[in-house]
C-alpha cells in the first residue's frame, strides 16, 4: 500500500507580479490525484491542471487494465493464446517494469495481477491460509513466462490465466509524464500526487522549496519527518495501516509474489529519486526484500535513497541521506 504524503504549501500574499499556485483534486487510475501548479495568473495555472488531467486521462486508457478496450488488457485476455501487438509506449513501460522484476528477483512482479486475494485484513481473517493455498495463490504468477518481441513489438504471456498490471507503477509513470510535459511547457512548477507517488519540479510561488510530510507509522496522526523536495520524485509504501497478526507476528498486506506471504519486519518505507516510476518499484520491492537486501539493492543505484522504518520503530537510511536534521522526534 502506497501511503499518502503531506505537501506542506507555504502560504502568502500575493504581489501583483507575483505568480500563482493552483491546486486541483480529482479520481483518475483507480485513486486520487493531488495536482499543484504554480503559474503566471489563476487562469494559466487552471489551463495547464486540465493539460495534466487529459494526459493522465490518456495513460489510464493505454494501460489500465480494468478497461476491457486498453492494449494491457488485450495482452491478458490472450494469455495462453497468442501474443499482442502493443504500442511503443506501452512496450517501452512493460519492458522497465520486467527489468524491475529481474533486478528484484521477484520482489516486484509485473504479473501480480493474476495473484488470488486469500489473504484478508478487513478484520475477517481468524487464521493463517494454508501452505497449499498459499502456493496455489501465486501459482499464475511468474515475469518468466512473459515474452516480449521488440521487433514485433509484442507481448506475450505463455501461461492461460497470467496478467500484467501496472497499478501503482502506472501512477508513478503518469506523474512523471506530466512533469515532463509541464517542463517542455515551460511552466516552471509544480507538483502532480498520484496516489502518494509525487512527482516534483520547481519552487513555490515565493521562491521556497517543496516541503512534504512523512507520516510516522507508530503514532497515528504525526509525522516523522518534514523533508524538502527539489525536482525529483518521492514515494512512501507501508504496512502499517493494513496487516493481520498470528501467533505474535505482523504480517502486511504487502504480498510477496515469489512466495504468496506477506512482507514482515518494515512498516514503511520512502525511496527519494528523480524517477516516480522507478521510486514506486522500489518502495514496494523493499518491503517485500528487507532492510538488508534493499540496502544492498539501492547502494547499486546512487540515484535513489530511502528511509526504512522497521515494525519496532527502528531508522535505517541510505548512507548519503542524512534524516537527523528533518526528524520531528
């Protein structure tokens, strides 16, 4: 589960020469998006949100795979039986998003979207699955038995009853798309929140960085740290709002696809880089991973930093991220 991040907005008055932050709130891809732009007057600003909401509106209906006519779904609907023609787009993001599940050795899974949903946290739950139903969960789950077919640009899934699905990563994508976008655009800031994948350029209106909130995942309602985000992305995955406990120990809603268990030991993790997309990938991969393995995993990728909070409130960060300084306890 992605956690929502608090955008901390600096407030002012305004000059009459002064630019303007527009902030707007709407559903797209299943969740909300929180879109923020800093521009020449009210109507500039307001023009360029509508620019934002169409493009996420067009990424939703190339990938989603809920909408029967996207080509995502057309790949699923022929898993067994032959492969897909995609476009470059979608092609380009299904091969990042099978290298992403190379480099975590399954930790993240573009095919998790045929997993079975045996594990419950609405309370419901009085015991653990069986090991036989637990196997049987991820029994479809498996990028190896994915293809793909630069030359034909195809995407084929070799076993009937396998999906892809972007989810989250999805979100991440289409927050960094409008950042880019908005960039060539020249509009020189904003934020757009997909869902708690934040994907950040420019200053506010009165010259000050971005400033985020990240919640703490032992006191409910405070956060741990307020940290400044210059152009770059940021993106918070925890198990702290959703888990079920057997026999004493936590288990988070956060499913292992390798393994059909759930992620145990971190209540939340945040990963800093400049891509959403990838900052996603990995705040859920190192859930499923452990601090040690997803320490090791970000050392090979200076780019990104994380903070990890394990289950009995212990830090770990990377080594390059100095936290001390932005802790509110």
């Amino acid at each position: 589960m992605k956690i929502r991040l608090i955008i901390l907005l600096v407030l002012f008055h305004l000059t009459s020469n002064a630019q303007v932050l527009s902030k707007r709130t709407t559903m797209l891809m299943g969740g909300r998006f929180d879109i923020t732009i800093v521009g020449r007057d009210s109507a500039d600003a307001e023009m360029n949100i509508d620019t934002v909401i169409r493009e996420i509106t067009r990424i939703e209906h190339l990938i989603s795979d809920w909408i029967p006519e996207t080509q995502v779904s057309q790949v699923n609907a022929n898993a067994g039986i032959r492969p897909v023609r995609v476009n470059d787009e979608v092609f380009a993001l299904t091969e990042r998003a099978m290298y992403l599940s190379g480099l975590t050795n399954g930790a993240f899974d573009i095919s998790f979207a045929a997993m079975d949903r045996i594990w419950k946290f609405d309370g419901s739950m009085t015991s653990m699955p069986s090991p036989e139903a637990i196997a049987r969960s991820v029994e479809k789950v498996g990028y190896q038995d994915i293809v793909l077919d630069k030359i034909n640009s195809t995407v084929f899934l070799k076993n009937k009853g396998m999906k892809i699905g972007f989810g989250a990563l999805g979100e991440g994508y289409a927050a960094d798309k409008c950042r880019e976008m908005m960039l060539a655009k020249g509009v020189r800031a904003g934020i757009v929140n997909g869902s708690g994948d934040m994907s950040a350029w420019g200053k506010q209106p009165d010259g000050s960085d971005w400033v985020i909130g990240i919640n703490d995942p032992l006191r409910k309602g405070e956060l741990f740290a307020v940290i400044p985000l210059k152009q770059g992305a940021v993106v918070t995955s925890g198990s702290y709002e959703k888990f079920v406990v057997f026999g004493g120990k936590r288990y988070s809603h956060i499913i292992n696809p390798a393994t059909g268990y759930p992620a145990t030991g971190l209540s939340s993790v945040t990963v800093f880089g400049p891509s959403a997309e990838t900052a996603n990938g990995f705040s859920t991969s190192l859930m499923v991973m452990g601090k040690d393995a997803g320490l090791k995993l970000l050392k090979r990728h200076p780019e990104y930093s994380c903070i990890m909070i394990t289950d009995g409130g212990k830090v770990f960060t990377s080594k390059k991220l100095n936290i001390s300084r932005y802790r509110q306890r």
